[in-house]
C-alpha cells in the first residue's frame, strides 16, 4: 500500500494491520505478545514496573470541549472507566450531562460513539 500525501508517496507497508479482527493481524499480534513476554518474563522487577505504569495511567481524562451554537460537547472518561461518556451541556457555566452510556454498546461490539460534528 502507498499513500499520497501532498504529492509525495509514502509507502505503509503495515496497512494492513489496520484490519484488527482479520486472522493475519490477531496471528501477528498474539506472536508479538508472546515474544514480549519471552523477553520481559526474564527481567527483574518488571512486575513491580508494570504495577507502577498501571497506577500512573489510571487518571481521570477529560477532552477539550467542541462548542456548537453554545452547546459544549466532550468526552469524559474516569480513571475507573474502560470507555468514555459522550457529555453535553447548554452554556458555560453548569455540570455536563451524560448521553446514553455506550460502555455496554463497546462489550457487546455493538454501535459506539466516535465523534460529532
């Protein structure tokens, strides 16, 4: 696969890892985790490491809001949450509100918020 990008080719030759369910990508992927895991098993303190990044993640996020005719639209997402919650609210001040929350949509594959216009 090549891309154009302003005139210029740009070869991507991981194109098509981008087909995340495809047998080739799972089969490639389950091959880079076993090898990470050959290679990590042997260090020392790995596990404490992985607990430290684990705990350094885990952070509340909130995006910068996209404002549209004086409503505020944003994802918010807890560090305890898997998916973020698509929130709105009418005006500056005031709390957000939630939207429907998607996070048994993304469980069962089903349809998922991604953006807004």
């Amino acid at each position: 696969m090549v891309d154009i990008l302003h005139g210029v080719e740009v070869p991507d030759p991981y194109h098509w890892l981008e087909a995340q369910q495809s047998p080739e990508t799972r089969a490639w992927i389950d091959s880079q985790i076993a090898y990470t895991d050959s290679v990590m098993s042997g260090v020392a303190g790995v596990s404490d490491l992985r607990e430290r990044l684990r705990a350094l993640i885990a952070v509340d996020r909130v995006d910068t809001p996209a404002i549209r005719s004086g409503w505020y639209f944003l994802h918010k997402r807890s560090a305890d949450q898997q998916h973020a919650v698509f929130c709105v609210r009418e005006g500056r001040p005031g709390d957000y509100a939630g939207l429907p929350d998607v996070a048994g949509w993304h469980a069962t594959r089903g349809p998922r918020v991604e953006g807004w216009v």
